[in-house]
C-alpha cells in the first residue's frame, strides 16, 4: 500500500489449507491482544482496535477465508468502522439531495424573474460535501498508524493478486464467486 486509502481491500493467494491460515491469523492476534479485539470464525477473521487505543476514526479488518485449488484465497477489507461509513453515506446523499433541490429552486426563482437566493443553499451544500470528503481524508492520515497495526496481521501470509479475474476464475463451483468479486487492491 503506496498511501492509506479509506477503504483499502485485497486479494491475498495463500499456499496452505484454510485451517492453517486462519490458526496462523489467530495466533498473530493473541499475540498482539493488547491492541485488537477480535473474533475468529470458521471462514471469517475480524478484527477492531481495543478501546484503551480506540479513536473516532479506527479502523477494522475484515477478512473472508475461502478454499482455493492452490491454497486458501484471503478476501480481505480494511476501513473506518461502519456506523461511520454510514453516518457518512447519509449526510453526504443528505447534502446532495438537499444541492439539488436548491438547485431546482434556484432555476424556478431565475425563471420568474426573481433574485436566485437559493443559489446559496447549492453553494453551501457543494461545500458541505467537500468537507465530508476531507474530513474522510483527514481520519484516514490520522488513522494510518493503527491500519499498519492491522496489516501485520496478514502480512507474509502471501502475495497480494494483481491478477484477481484469473485467481478468481480457478475457484471451485461451491465457492461463491460473489464474495470474492472487486477484491484486488482498490483505492477507496
């Protein structure tokens, strides 16, 4: 990872069975207690920052184990908690449905021969959602030390796919495709 991202995922081919995998996850995370709460599930490895180090923007790790012909196929997603992400989904659809109407207003104001007040609200709503994207910005750099935390957990396991439409493809028919799909790295 070049620079943090908001929501940062990965495609990690590991060459051993799931068992081993997730025993090995497992153990990282006992070690480093002190920082994570975790949960480890037959095909799942969650993990969050403890509370004493907890902040607004902490992040989570949430990696999803499937079998794979050559191994085990690690699916995995690092971001903001999701009452955050939701939080900021919904002011952001809030601020630009609130733009718009602004906007519908303004052009109702300016087809009557009125002053266009409203153009402010769309102003300050562009804005608005401006600062919700630097603010996202601003918790990802101050988020960045504890996301490092969370990347040793898979770090060394494997290599990070490039190619994930040809890892993907070799996946047997009882493992859903779905759930790896738009798993390679990509900048959130």
């Amino acid at each position: 990872m070049q620079r943090p991202h908001l929501r940062p995922r990965f495609l990690i081919l590991v060459p051993a069975p799931l068992e081993e995998v997730r025993a090995t996850m497992a153990e990282r995370l006992e070690a480093a207690q002190d920082r994570f709460v975790f949960r480890v599930r037959s095909q799942a490895v969650l993990a969050w920052i403890k509370p004493p180090a907890q902040r607004f923007w902490s992040p989570s790790l949430d990696t999803l184990l499937r079998p794979h012909p050559r191994g085990t196929l690690i699916v995995g997603r690092m971001g903001p908690q999701l009452s955050l992400m939701s939080g900021y989904f919904f002011v952001t659809f809030g601020l630009a449905f609130l733009t718009v109407l602004s906007l519908i207003w303004t052009s109702v104001q300016w087809s009557l021969g009125e002053s266009p007040h409203c153009v402010i609200g769309s102003a300050l709503g562009v804005v608005g959602i401006a600062g919700v994207w630097v603010s996202s910005r601003v918790g990802v750099w101050l988020a960045r030390d504890q996301m490092a935390w969370l990347a040793e957990i898979v770090e060394g396991l494997g290599e990070i796919q490039q190619d994930e439409a040809a890892i993907l493809a070799e996946l047997p028919p009882s493992v859903p495709k779905s759930a790896a799909d738009g798993a390679a790295i990509a900048p959130g």
